[in-house]
C-alpha cells in the first residue's frame, strides 16, 4: 500500500513539473480507488476560497472573495474544456476586464479539490519576488505562474468551477484584476 501511495505520488508530481513549463496544469493516471473524491459546488466554493486565502496570507496578501460572475464565467469554460477535449487557457481580450485564470486537469474523480490547489500552491517553492516575468528561481516563469497568480496583490476576487467528461475532470478559477501583468511585481 505505502509503494503504491509513493508510487502514484511520484507519477504526479513528474507529470506536474513537466505540466507547468506547458502553462495549464493537466495530472493524468489511473484512479487509485473506486471510491470518487468527494464533489459538490459548495465544497469546491471552501476549499478553493480557504486554500487560495491561506496561501495568500502566507505571503501576506488580502483575502480574496468569492464572486459568482467569475464561477459563471469558470464554469462556461470548464464545460466547454470537458465537451472539446482542448484542454488550453482561454483567449481573452487584453485590458481592463480581463479575467486571470488558473486552470487544472486530471483523471475524473482522481483528485481531491484540496489536491487540485496543493498543485498550484507547490509552485511557491521556485517562486522569488521579482519584477514579472523574472519572478522564478528557475527562470522559467511558467514554472510559477499558478501561484503567483494566486497570491497577486491586486487581485481580490475570485471564482472557480469544475466540469467532467467520462475521462477528465477540468477545474478551472478565474481571477480579476487579472495578476501576472508583465513589468509588475507580485507583492
């Protein structure tokens, strides 16, 4: 059972460093159990909202709060990743109304939400405050960039929802101000 647990641990964490320098993080293997992860919108809505604060007041950022035009806005490209299969960030115009976005992808009912974020919040381990998109100890921003989107100061709302085909669960959280503005700083 522990080889198994490290096992599978192992599998995902290769494939989550070999996701982030592709932007978008996609986790794909084979479901460990038969027994789903627990789901509901009310679930994802705590602990998306709690994880992502959490992490923020780690880097001593403002709370962000929940906004329900961001989850409709989530939600509509969620469910047109799961139905398309083209699992990419959104084209969105530039400008003001541009909404920041962190997206997740992995084997249905696989993942807990908590393990959904735990995957971007590891990237804070390469992060450094630097002027974007030099805020990666790697040099590599997309290397960072779910995180720093996360813990973006101006940043105060956020919304998030997930939607699934018979292969894939697709999470994807919108933000507004969108962060990771080039030629800003995180904090």
């Amino acid at each position: 059972m522990a080889a198994m647990t490290l096992r599978r641990h192992l599998l995902a964490l290769t494939l989550l460093l070999s996701a982030c320098a592709q932007g978008p993080e996609r986790v794909v293997e084979q479901s460990p159990t038969t027994v789903p992860a627990p789901r509901g919108s009310a679930l994802l809505r705590q602990v998306m909202l709690d994880g992502q604060n959490r992490v923020r007041a780690e880097a001593g950022v403002a709370p962000l709060q929940w906004d329900e035009a961001l989850v409709a806005s989530a939600r509509a490209y969620a469910e047109e990743m799961a139905r398309t299969r083209r699992f990419a960030h959104a084209e969105q115009p530039h400008g003001p109304t541009r909404e920041g976005e962190n997206l997740w992808t992995g084997t249905r009912g696989a993942y807990r939400f908590e393990e959904m974020l735990g995957h971007w919040a590891a990237e804070g381990r390469d992060f450094v405050n630097g002027v974007t998109p030099a805020f990666s100890r790697t040099g590599k921003w997309q290397d960072v960039s779910h995180y720093t989107q996360m813990i973006w100061r101006r940043t105060t709302r956020v919304g998030c929802a997930i939607a699934s085909n018979r292969r894939d669960d697709y999470l994807v959280c919108r933000y507004s101000p969108a962060g990771n503005v080039v030629g800003e700083r995180t904090l």
